[in-house]
C-alpha cells in the first residue's frame, strides 16, 4: 500500500515476528545495523512493541527520544457484539 501511494519501500526494514514480546525482540534484533536513520519502529501488535526498547537502547537508541516504538492491537469487540 505504501508503494501504491508513492511511499519508497525499504524491504530490508520489514521484519516479521510471532506476535509475541519475544517476536518484537527477535524483530528489532534483526532491522539492519546501517538504518541509523530510523526514527520510529512501528510493530504489528503492543505485546510485540514491549520487546523493542530493550534492544534499541542495547544499541545505544534512547527510547522515545531518539526513535519512537509504536504498536496496533485490533480493539476487542464489546461482549454484546460476540456470538
């Protein structure tokens, strides 16, 4: 999609993870050691964006004041909409 909208894609900044803090670890782990300029790591879950700022700051990035880590959680649906 960001391609789509004329956005230029760094696929070497795409990680995947299992949506699980160790995921978010293991992801951050893996961004490429020249993307210093990077000021925001975005995640596909909350529980994965927990695992970020431990190794961002193990590389010597202040979290959030030099890159912001943010994560997405679908909403749950309230327990009257559930069937």
């Amino acid at each position: 999609m960001l391609a789509e909208a004329g956005f230029e894609v760094d696929e070497r900044l795409i990680v995947s993870g299992d949506y699980s803090r160790a995921g978010g670890e293991a992801g951050a782990e893996r961004l490429p050691a020249q993307a210093t300029d990077l000021d925001a790591v975005f995640v596909a879950s909350d529980l994965m964006a927990q695992g970020v700022p431990a190794v961002l700051q193990r590389a010597g990035k202040r979290v959030p004041q030099d890159i912001a880590v943010g994560g997405t959680t679908p909403p749950r649906r309230p327990p009257s909409l559930r069937h």
